[in-house]
C-alpha cells in the first residue's frame, strides 16, 4: 500500500456525483470482493449512505458506527471522542453533516420529575419515519342473515315444544352435517311443533327433513331445515281447523247528544244522532 508523503502539496478535494463516481463502469482491474455471508452480529448499511456524494468519509464512517449500536447507548460528543482519535472538534463537525442530510435528529424530551434531556435518533432512510406496527387485526365473522321464518304451532304447549326439541336433537343421529346449536334450536322448534300438531309423528318429521340432502358440504343446515319445514308442511287434519276468531265487542258509551247507550271503541254519537247530523248537513 502506498504511503502518503507529508512533504506533497495538499490536493484539492473535489466531491463527485453518483454518476462519475470513480468505481462506476467497467474496468479490466479494480476491486474484487471476497464475501462471506453474516449470520450473526452484523448491521444492514444503506448505499445511499456509505456512497453519498456529500458526506465526508469520517461523516459516514461515523453513522454507520451509530446504526450498528444497540437502543440506549450514549453518542454524545465527549462519548464519541473517548472512542475514537478524531477528537471532539472533528467528531461534531462529522454529527452536524448527518444532521444537515437527516441521518441524525435531535429531539428534547420531558422525563417523569420534570427533567428536560436531548435524544439523539439514528434514522438509517433520512425522509422516513420508522412506522409504528400496525394494530393486529380481527378476524371479522362474516355477517350472517337471520334464518328464515318457520311455521308457528296454534297451540304451543310446553310440552309439544318440547317433542320438538327432541326431534331436531336426533338429526344429527342420521346426518352429522346437521347438528344444531341452541339458538337454531330455539328457533326451528315451533316449526317442528307446528308439524307435530298436525298429527305428523317425529319418526315422519325426521324423515322429512333429512331424506335426499344434498352431497355437498351444508353451510347453513338451520336455514336449509327452516325451508323444509316451510314449504312442505301439512295441513292441518279436519277437525284441527281453527275456528274463526269471535267477533269483537266494544265496551259500552254514552251518546253525547241523546244519552242513548251504544258500543263503540271511543266516545260520540249513537247511530241515529250520526245519522240525524248528516241529514242536517
């Protein structure tokens, strides 16, 4: 290696673009690396950094010693002199050229008691800001739509309510892809029982509502029993038809005109006033 006589004149420092830097392009002699690959205990430096057109080699030299220590150490000035021969003047000037091209950053900050200190933040990619990691996100369940309405039993009895609680626990008996929570449950049960009022044994409702499922995996099986027990529910047998509501009697009003009683859902007048009051008119 060549030593540097100290009796040659200086030579005039010039800085070069990325362009004309003197390692660009092809050469038949030159720099030749011989890697081998870190496992352990390196540092990713950034060629933006350690080939930056503006920054001095001490500059540099010196960044790329501060982005390889670990949070929490000290890179104050007097710290920095103590570890290298440079010495203080040179090491500041060096700080200052990273804080001018965003490599350093000086902030002060408020500490519990009051107390006032400066930190100093290393920034490996000046102009960004390291993110904050981003919150973990929910799996959101997709919504479901609410199952489809089911026949209602005339009469439901606990008891008839409760045969048909049975019925749909003992599907999964024949198909597993049909086992039901409570709410289903809960839900299909007056369809179920609307069945068995009509005189339809269990054995026949099970028969119902699982013969001729399709192969494929069910994705809502409640919904598909809340159609089944929709659309091919029985009529009710003869003597089970409902009789037609009685009809319905108002209470008892005094007519504001004649003091006639009369039924009528509000206070007014008996049928003959109305009438004589529009004969009127």
């Amino acid at each position: 290696m060549d030593i540097e006589d100290p009796s040659a004149p200086a030579r005039t420092q010039t800085r070069v673009t990325a362009n004309n830097h003197p390692n660009r392009g092809h050469h038949t002699g030159g720099l030749v690396h011989d890697h081998t690959r870190h496992t352990t205990r390196f540092t990713v430096i950034g060629n933006h950094l350690v080939q930056h057109a503006e920054l001095s080699l001490l500059a540099i030299g010196l960044a790329c010693h501060i982005q390889s220590l670990p949070p929490g150490a000290r890179v104050d000035i007097k710290t920095l002199a103590a570890r290298f021969p440079e010495g203080a003047i040179r090491i500041a000037a060096a700080l200052r050229e990273l804080e001018t091209h965003g490599y350093l950053r000086r902030e002060r900050t408020r500490v519990p008691g009051g107390r006032i200190i400066t930190r100093t933040i290393s920034c490996n990619q000046p102009g960004r800001r390291a993110e904050e990691p981003p919150a973990p996100r929910h799996r959101q369940q997709p919504r479901r739509t609410a199952l489809p309405a089911v026949p209602k039993p005339a009469y439901p009895s606990p008891e008839l309510l409760r045969s048909a609680t049975d019925v749909l626990a003992g599907l999964r008996r024949r198909d597993p892809r049909l086992l039901l929570s409570a709410t289903e449950a809960e839900h299909l049960a007056p369809g179920v029982a609307a069945w068995l009022e009509r005189d339809v044994p269990p054995t026949a409702v099970h028969e119902a509502l699982t013969t001729n499922l399709p192969p494929a995996p069910l994705s809502r099986p409640a919904a598909l029993l809340a159609h089944r027990l929709t659309t091919g529910l029985p009529p009710l047998p003869p003597y089970r038809t409902p009789e037609p509501p009685p009809p319905v009697r108002h209470p008892l009003q005094t007519c504001e005109t004649c003091d006639r009683a009369f039924r009528s859902p509000e206070p007014g007048h008996c049928r003959d006033c109305r009438t004589a009051v529009r004969e009127a008119a």
